[in-house]
C-alpha cells in the first residue's frame, strides 16, 4: 500500500500530469470546434442544395424522382 501511496506522489509531483490535462483540454477544444465547423458546413451544403432544388423545380427542370 505504501508503494502505492509514494507512486501517486511521484506522480502528483512530476509534471507528467498536468502535462496530459492541458493535452486532454486542447483535444476536447480541437474536436468542439471540428464538430461547429463541420455542422456548418453541413448547413450550409444542405441550404445550396435546397436552393438548387427550388430553383430547378420552378423552372420545371427536375420533374421529381424517375420511375
């Protein structure tokens, strides 16, 4: 038990674990802001492709789903 103890202060005293902390935040920030970016280009790539469909639609162009 006393083996234990004196590797948890080992660790608690090198800077091995603030290190994996900071590295474990700026993963968790770095995937936040991949995730944003790609729902917005998905929102954006949904909205022109909306749009390309009202378009072709109104001109007559897209005569809905073949048979």
């Amino acid at each position: 038990m006393k083996s234990i103890i004196t590797k948890v202060q080992k660790f608690m005293k090198s800077e091995d674990g603030p290190t994996a902390v900071e590295y474990a935040i700026m993963l968790a920030l770095i995937v936040i802001v991949c995730l944003t970016a790609i729902q917005a280009v998905g929102t954006a790539a949904n909205s022109a492709f909306q749009n390309v469909t009202t378009q072709m639609n109104a001109t007559g162009v897209g005569g809905g789903v073949a048979n």
